[in-house]
C-alpha cells in the first residue's frame, strides 16, 4: 500500500483542514465541531436547509456537495462510518434558518442510529424541526427496498433537495420532491480492485486479478456474483439488465443518467461505459434527459464504477437542471 500521509490515525482531520484551507469562499469549520463543516454560499429564497453526511472516503462526497444550490452543512464521520451525533447536531444548530432541516444520508445501520439521534437531541435541545430521506438505491443490496443500501444515487436526491429549498419551498415540499426523486432512483456497481484503509494497510476486499464483483458495495459489501472481467459492453448489459427489472422505467420515460467512478477507473472507460448505457436505453426507447460522468461519490482508489437512473417528470427536470456552485461540481 503506498498513500501520501501523515500519521494514518489524523487523515480526517488533515482532510478537512486542508479542505477547508482550498474553498475559503464556500466552507468553514463549525465553531461547535471539528467534524461539521458549513457553507458560506446560500440561495436568498432559501427557508429549508439542507444537511448530508456520511463517512469519509468518498471524496467529493459528501462534503465536496455543501455550497450553492445543493447542501448547507455536511457531518464527516471516520473513514466509511457514519459520524457521531455531535458533529450532525452541530451543523444543524448552525444551518438552521428557523424553518427546518431536512436530513440526506445512506441506508447504513450506524448513519440510521447516528443521525436519527441527532434529531432527536435536536428537536428536544434546541426546537429545530427536522425531516428525513434516505438514500437507498442500490438494487444488488437487497430485494427489500427498505434494505438496500444508498450509493451513487444519493448525489442525485442533492440535487432536486438543493434546488427546491432555493425555490423557497417548505420542509414537508423539500422532504417531499427528494423522497420522489429518491423513489425514481435505481443504481448498481461493480468492483474491479480494492482500496487500501490507511489505518490498517489492508484491502477493503480480495478479488484474483482476472476476477470483478458484480453488485459490490462501496464500502467493500459483499455482491451477488464474482465472475471473470468481462467487455465493457457485456459488464453493462448485466447491470442495466437489473436496474431495468425493477419495472420503474419504461419506454418514453425521460431519465438522468449517473456514470460514477469509484476512484481508480479511467474517464476513457467511465465515457466507454456511458456510451454503452445510452445504446440500451434506446433499445428500450427510454430517454436520456441528462448525463452525468465522473467521480461523484468514490471508494478512495476503488477500481470500480456503478450506473445510476432517476426518472424524471417536468417537476424533477427543473430541480436537476437547477444552478449548482460548490467546491467539487459546478453547473450553471
């Protein structure tokens, strides 16, 4: 394992200060937490507030999104766990603009517990109202939506929350628009090599080098299948194959397309791979309204992608063609 470090017990708070030290204009440091950061950039028309968070690793995510048009404050947890419920409290003290908080994070056991406790310490300690949407798009976790974990797709449930708490919305209409757009949201990924935790110097999971996992977790969960590396074509003909039979999309639904890379995989492969999704959806004559290609929410130096749909009616189309400035995307 070879990482550009200090002491690996100190790469979160490094992190972060060097973070914080690159975007003077858009973030700080909360004066209540060295783990909750909030933005300086904030929409006139905004009411509701916007909160995401999660664990470290995943760079840009989650604290690459705090800026205009998407969130107000994130809570950074260590490296793939959740934060603690101090961090997420702080940041809600400090972005709440007295008309609520809605809350953003994944379907993972200890961000469930962490920030379900942060809003109950919230709503009792300092009477700020806050609501709730998680991600959980990720088709190869579960066949009980309730179980499946959120990955790349919670990226796109930023978006269309960001946009409508700048349309001056109240909180039940923000939790309301991002809960649909999380409901329209399927994604699944596939793993070609493991990151390395800096603390332990051990891979996140053992794969042979002719070998992928086919519905591998971002964190290293286990998938439905390892198989031999297959073409580009075959590997994204099998993951559309179960995002499509979830029934949610059908022919002249317009859709947003999410091509994520995991940190380790070329943009000449997540552009090869792009280009296979649209010959499907046009086989399906399903319509692609948007495309996004990139390292949106990564595994540190995973090799690895996944590919992520959100149906979009006129509703959705505003929110996700919406402005966004932030340190990690911009979009005008």
């Amino acid at each position: 394992m070879k990482k550009m470090i200090n002491n690996p017990n100190e790469v979160i708070d490094e992190l972060m200060t060097g973070y914080v030290i690159a975007y003077p204009d858009y973030i700080r440091r909360s004066e209540l937490h060295k783990r909750a950061l909030i933005g300086k950039k904030r929409h006139p028309d905004r009411k509701v507030s916007i909160l995401i968070g999660g664990g470290s690793g995943h760079e840009p995510g989650f604290l690459g999104y705090v800026g205009s048009g998407m969130a107000d404050g994130v809570a950074v947890g260590n490296i793939f766990a959740s934060p603690s419920p101090i961090p997420i409290q702080a940041v809600t003290k400090e972005i709440h603009a007295g008309h609520g908080v809605l809350y953003i994070y994944g379907n993972y056991a200890g961000d469930l517990m962490n920030f379900e406790m942060a809003s109950e310490m919230t709503e009792v300690e300092d009477d700020i109202k806050t609501a709730v949407v998680i991600g959980n798009d990720d088709v190869a976790s579960s066949k009980d939506l309730n179980d499946r974990r959120g990955i790349a797709g919670e990226f796109l449930v930023y978006k269309i929350a960001g946009a409508a708490a700048d349309f001056g919305y109240d909180l039940e209409k923000v939790r309301h628009l991002a809960q649909i757009a999380n409901d329209n949201t399927r994604s699944m990924g596939i793993g070609l090599s493991p990151c390395y935790l800096p603390q332990t110097g051990k891979p996140s999971f053992d794969l042979e080098d002719n070998e992928m996992e086919i519905g591998l977790g971002h964190h290293g969960e286990p998938g439905i299948e390892k198989t031999t590396i297959r073409t580009a074509k075959e590997t994204v003909q099998v993951i559309m194959q179960n995002i499509l039979k979830e029934g949610i999309y059908h022919e002249n639904d317009d859709v947003v397309v999410l091509i994520n890379g995991l940190g380790a995989t070329s943009q000449m492969e997540l552009y090869i791979i792009n280009k296979e999704v649209a010959a499907i959806l046009n086989e399906y004559q399903i319509n692609t309204y948007k495309s996004y290609v990139g390292n949106f929410i990564t595994s540190m130096e995973m090799g690895g992608f996944s590919i992520t749909l959100m149906k979009v009616d006129q509703t959705l189309k505003e929110c996700i063609s919406h402005p966004v400035d932030c340190p990690n995307y911009k979009e005008i």
